[in-house]
C-alpha cells in the first residue's frame, strides 16, 4: 500500500505487521539505491552520537523534550515527516538561519578548533514538515508565526548559543530572553563541527538504509 503514516493509527500492536510500503513508482526509490519495500509498522529512528556531538544533540533533545510538539520525539509518538523539495528546503534554511545569524548571536568559545566556524543549527530539520518555518500553505505541520507577521521565522523559534562555562559547554538563551515553551521549534548558533558531522554522510546513508522517501502530506 502506499500513503501510510505510522503515527496516524499504530497503536503498538502486532496485528499488521505484515503491511508493507513499495516504492512505486520505481522512481520513488531514495536517492542511492534500488527499488524496494518496508514494512510500514517500523519507524526507522536516527541516534545523534552526543558523546561526539554534544552540541548538536543537546539542542535537539531540548526541543524534542521541552516543547509542546515534541518533534522527532519516540516517546511521544511525533515522527519528523522527511520533506524531499529541496527548493522549499532552501527557503526554509533561509527562514530560519539567515546569512550572518550564527556569527552574530554566537559564542566563539563552543568552537572546537582554529578550523572551525560557528554555525546555526535548525531543529525540527528544514528537511522535514515538522519545520516551524514551513507555513501550512507550503505543507508545514507546525508553522511559527512572529506576532504582527505572516510569515513563519526563526524569530518565533527558541534562539540559543552555546558558550563555554567553566570546563563544559552550555546552552544560553539569546539575549537573556527566556523560552516559555511554547514554541514549536529552535535555533542555535553551534560549532559548525558539531553542527555538519552530527548529520553529513551519517545520515545520507540511514536514509538510503531505511528507505526513506519524500512524505506525503502528513496528519497535523
């Protein structure tokens, strides 16, 4: 069958363990690999490597943890629904990580080495229908509109950089604004080691591993 979202009526159970999803049309397949099947009830799930990423990890969990859609989050049940136009990917990115806006908000203190640079770290990933800056009309799930606009932005989205504090690193609110919360998805300006290697191949490759595809519309 096709079109089948594993959150919208999996409860848990065994009962249909049997349904699969084909790729089909053949040129459905992900990017990297042959034409195949999955069994829809199993929701393939990618680990951030925090020992080595710590930054990178950290902002996703609190996101994941802390806000009122839980994006990405298993216990939750609230998958990220992969999003495959990359025109709209890009426009997303803008939205939320303008040119300079890493280099302006953070701290050069989380950077790892001379080679590295600040970066600024979306999550929900503008990949996904998850993305607060992708607005319903584009398909987004969770837009976050600034009051007064219409437009979502990084600027409704929780805003944070990481800083050196004693021997650890942390995660600092921006302009000493706290978060309530609320919000339905975060921005940080992060080593852009931690940023790129968290993801990069890694997950290029889960991705070819677990046949995953451009979503359809997902359930809000």
């Amino acid at each position: 069958m096709t079109g089948y979202q594993w959150s919208l009526d999996y409860d848990g159970g065994t009962e249909d363990l049997d349904r699969i999803r084909c790729d089909t049309p053949a040129a459905d397949a992900p990017a990297g690999s042959v034409p195949g099947c999955v069994f829809v009830n199993v929701a393939p799930t990618y680990t951030f490597n925090a020992k080595a990423f710590p930054q990178a990890a950290a902002r996703a969990c609190l996101i994941q943890k802390a806000t009122v859609k839980h994006p990405g989050s298993m216990v939750d049940q609230k998958p990220l629904y992969y999003m495959g136009d990359e025109s709209q990917n890009n426009r997303s990115r803008t939205r939320i990580c303008p040119t300079g806006w890493a280099a302006t908000n953070g701290d050069p203190s989380a950077l790892v080495d001379a080679g590295d640079t600040l970066n600024c770290d979306e999550f929900a990933f503008a990949s996904s229908y998850n993305s607060g800056v992708m607005s319903s009309t584009e398909g987004g799930i969770n837009p976050a509109i600034p009051p007064g606009k219409t437009t979502p932005s990084g600027d409704a989205c929780i805003s944070m950089y990481a800083k050196k504090h004693g021997s650890m690193i942390h995660l600092f609110s921006q302009n000493g604004a706290d978060p309530t919360f609320n919000e339905v998805c975060g921005r940080a300006a992060i080593s852009g080691m931690h940023n790129q290697e968290s993801m990069g191949g890694h997950f290029a490759n889960f991705m070819k591993q677990m046949r995953i595809a451009n979503t359809l519309r997902p359930p809000p």
